[in-house]
C-alpha cells in the first residue's frame, strides 16, 4: 500500500486535474491490487451519494470522511483523491 499511497501524494499537475486518476491507475509500480484498491476508493469516494449537496465543499467534507473511516491512507493522499474528485462534481 505505500507504493499506492506514494503515487497518490505525489501528483502534482493540478492545472491537469482530470488525469490524476490514470496518473495513479495506470502506473507501473503499482499491483494490481494496489490498483484495484485505488479503483474502488475512486468509485466508492465519488459516490452521488456522498456528493449531493449545492455546496461542493459538504461534498469533499463527505467524501473525505468517508475515506477515512472506511481505509488507512494519510491524510495527504485522502485530500489529493478528494481534490481530483472534486473536479468530477463541478
């Protein structure tokens, strides 16, 4: 999973938001498992359930709690998944 989490933190290209996801995804460092994992964050974090609200703001709040309490990532890389997420909803 540190690999996984690596490569979560270390995207950078926020004037690039939409390809956070393949950066992750597609990287060969990773396992399959690890991508696998990160797959179903993805999905599972960017649920319409957890992004409902008019304020994307309550969305991220949603999205990141429910990382948290759901896997073991540091908070960094929770808030990297929440911030490409967020470009999703917008």
């Amino acid at each position: 999973m540190k690999n996984l989490e690596d490569k979560i933190i270390s995207f950078d290209d926020w004037s690039q938001p939409w390809t956070f996801h393949g950066f992750v995804s597609y990287n060969k460092i990773l396992s399959i498992d690890e991508v696998n994992l990160f797959n179903k964050i993805w999905k599972e974090a960017g649920d319409a359930a957890l992004w409902k609200y008019s304020d994307l703001t309550l969305g991220c709040k949603a999205s990141h709690t429910y990382i948290e309490k759901h896997y073991d990532l540091p908070d960094k890389a929770i808030a990297n998944i929440v911030r490409a997420l967020s470009y999703e909803w917008k």
